[in-house]
C-alpha cells in the first residue's frame, strides 16, 4: 500500500475512504426501506441504518445479512 493511497483512505468522503469502510466495516442498509424498525444501540443513539455482513455468500434473507440487527 502506498503513502499516497494510507493518506487518501483517511479523508472522509474520498473514493479510498469509502472503499475500505465498506470492505472492512460493511455497506450499510437502510432500515425502513426493509420494514425494519430503528433500534438504539449501546450508547443509546437511535440508529436508522445497520451494516450487513456482504461477505455471508450463504446469505439469502435479510436475517442471514444481519449485523447489527435484532429482527424479531
């Protein structure tokens, strides 16, 4: 990896930054687009979105993907 690459990776909003939170955090899903109620996490903050596990290829269902979730 090179400087250059490290650098860019931690600016917000950069291509780089992107790609490695996706890649190493997962994409995010909205929750209400699913019918899926928001949650609070351990903070307490109310959460609208959760991240999902994108690399589950045996996934098929949004409970499957689920991360963050607490689907009843």
């Amino acid at each position: 990896m090179s400087t250059d690459f490290v650098v860019r990776a931690n600016q917000k909003g950069s291509p780089e930054h992107e790609a490695v939170e996706v890649l190493l955090k997962g994409p995010e899903l909205n929750l209400a687009e699913y019918g899926q109620p928001s949650f609070k996490d351990k903070d307490s903050h109310v959460r609208h979105h959760a991240r999902i596990r994108w690399w589950n290829a045996a996934g098929e269902t949004l409970r499957d993907l689920q991360r963050f979730l607490r689907i009843p």
